[in-house]
C-alpha cells in the first residue's frame, strides 16, 4: 500500500531523521557498554556483539527497503522503535498518520547480561 506522493517527499526527510536518532541511539549504548566497567572485558564484548547483530536487524526492517510502497511500513517501524515525534509526524496527511495511529512505541533499552564467573 502506498503512501501520498506528498507525504513520499516528506517521508523521506523524516527517514533521515529517524535513521540518524537510530544510530546515535546505537552509538550511545555501545558507549554505555564499554564504559561499563562492573563487567568483565569479555561479558562487555558480548553486549556489544549483541547489540550490534540485534540493531542490524532493526536497521534493515526499519531502514533498507525505500520505495513508496514500502514507506507505510517503514513508517510504523520508525514509531515503533520512537525515533519520531509526533510534532515531526504532523507534517503527514491526517490518512497517512491514522495508518500509523495503532502502532505502540517500544524504544530500545539495554538488556545487560549477568556475568559468568567459571570456577579455576
């Protein structure tokens, strides 16, 4: 289902937007974590793996398909992930924003890992 051609144009400067809140959301966890220093090197390496092969995932759902088809999609992923407000939305026609109206906002949190000791 495509979206407007009008909110099309507009899309495209919301998904610059929305990309660049992604990765400095990424880049901002990844700092936390190798700062992190409660956990060993290793345990903070296996976040950051972790965090990274799961947001890859997420760039690619949310980012990597553009076309006008597959704006409404990308759209609600951007909500979804809270990588926009509703002010930036408002420049959308009111039938592109009712699309996207149902779509609940789970930003991304950390999920920190508990260290393993193994015994000498």
């Amino acid at each position: 289902m495509s979206i407007l051609e009008s909110d099309w144009k507009k899309f495209k400067g919301l998904r610059e937007i929305a990309l660049d809140r992604f990765c400095l959301g990424v880049l901002a966890d990844a700092e936390t974590i190798a700062q992190h220093s409660a956990l060993s090197p290793h345990a903070r390496y296996r976040m950051l793996y972790r965090l990274t092969r799961d947001r890859d995932k997420d760039i690619v759902h949310t980012f990597d398909l553009y076309s006008r088809s597959s704006a409404l999609m990308a759209l609600r992923m951007m909500v979804m992930h809270d990588l926009l407000t509703d002010a930036e939305l408002s420049i959308l026609s009111e039938e592109t924003r009712e699309k996207i109206s149902g779509v609940v906002r789970q930003p991304h949190e950390l999920e920190w890992v508990e260290e393993i000791v193994r015994p000498d």
